[in-house]
C-alpha cells in the first residue's frame, strides 16, 4: 500500500486528522500532486479544521512563490470554488491559473478555458470570451490535459454554448478516452450511437495526439 493510499484509507474511515497528517507530509516533503489533490480535496468538502485549513493555505502560498506549478493550480482551484472565504474570486483564480500553465500544469487549461467560456467571472471583471476559452481547452487537450479534451468535446457535442462540431467532439472525446477518462468514454458510446457520421479521420487523429503526448511524458521522465 503506498502513503497515499493509507492517507486516503484513513479518510474513508473518517480518521481525518490523521489523514491530514498523512497527505501534508507527502505535499511538503515529497511534493506530490495527488497528496496536493487530496488536501484541497479535503479543505473544499470541509473536512479541515481552521488550523489546518491555514497551515494549508500558508505552505501553498510559498511553494507558489518558489515556482511551484501545482501549488499554484490549487490555489487557483480554491479561489475558483471559494473554499476559503466563502466567495469565489475568479480573477485570483485566473491569475494562478495562468501562473500555473506557465509552469507546465496542463489542467490549469480546462479551468482557465471553462472560467472564460461561461463568463462566470464577468462580474468580477473576468469578461467572458468562448473564442479564448475555446482555444485554452483544445491547447490543454493537446499537451495532454485529459480533462480539458472531455470538456472542449463535450461543448462541441452539446452545442448549447458553441456551435455541434460533431467531428471535433469525436475528436477529442477520443482523446481523453485514450487517457482512460470514463466520463468521456460514455459520452463517447452515445455519440456514436447517436451521430451516424464516419469519424474513422478523427480517429486518427486521436490516435496521433495521443502517441505525441506519450512520447513527451517519455522525455519528461528521462529529464
């Protein structure tokens, strides 16, 4: 069993300040992104208790002043669902995405993407923007943000806020199937099902994104 998992075991027996403990070792000292994950995770269900929640919040706020891409992502998550304060600050929350995707956090693409698509910041100043956001999303997509693909192919499948692009949906839904994204994979069996087109192009297409983004978590891991 790894660290992560007896954190994650002790949660689920409601063991949270152990859990806590757990997860804030591994974020300090090993900086991993899934005990990063699980803390914000925590912070936002309100499983912390005020001086963890602070303790938290400060160790983020100086890893994201040493350059640290996830630190910064998270801080962007919390400020976006306004887990501490209680509002949502969407132009905080896009500034540290933005931090983020400088320092190669590929997610930070769908969240930033979705803010300035359904324009929830634009009484914060935030003005909503689909053609920017659009291009956020499908850029997030192709580094290998897989959840930035299930999000710019499912607008593209809906077509409430875009215009159906059937062939980009398929495209990119793909994509993030290929990354083992289950949500995309039962859209996906519905589109196809539903949408009577060939797709066989688009499928390629997928299939050369993905080994593109493969190849560069190949020479990640080498660097």
């Amino acid at each position: 069993m790894s660290t992560v998992e007896l954190g994650e075991l002790n949660l689920q027996k409601g063991k949270n300040d152990i859990a806590f403990d757990i997860f804030f070792e591994l974020a300090q000292f090993e900086l991993s992104a899934d005990a990063q994950f699980a803390l914000i995770k925590m912070c936002s269900d309100g499983l912390l208790n005020t001086e963890q929640a602070e303790s938290l919040m400060n160790w983020l706020n100086r890893e994201t002043a040493r350059g640290n891409g996830y630190a910064d992502y998270n801080l962007g998550l919390i400020h976006e669902q306004g887990t501490v304060g209680g509002k949502p600050d969407y132009k905080k929350a896009v500034e540290f995405y933005l931090k983020a995707i400088k320092e190669e956090v590929h997610d930070a693409f769908s969240n930033l993407g979705n803010i300035y698509i359904t324009g929830l910041g634009a009484e914060q100043g935030v003005a909503k923007d689909v053609d920017r956001g659009l291009d956020l999303l499908e850029k997030g997509a192709e580094l290998g943000s897989r959840q930035a693909a299930f999000t710019v192919g499912s607008y593209y499948g809906k077509g409430e806020i875009v215009p159906v692009n059937h062939s980009k949906a398929f495209l990119y839904l793909t994509l993030a199937s290929l990354q083992k994204h289950d949500q995309a994979k039962r859209v996906l069996l519905i589109m196809q099902h539903a949408v009577k087109e060939d797709f066989s192009r688009e499928l390629d297409q997928a299939q050369h994104l993905y080994a593109k983004i493969q190849n560069m978590r190949q020479l990640y891991k080498l660097l």
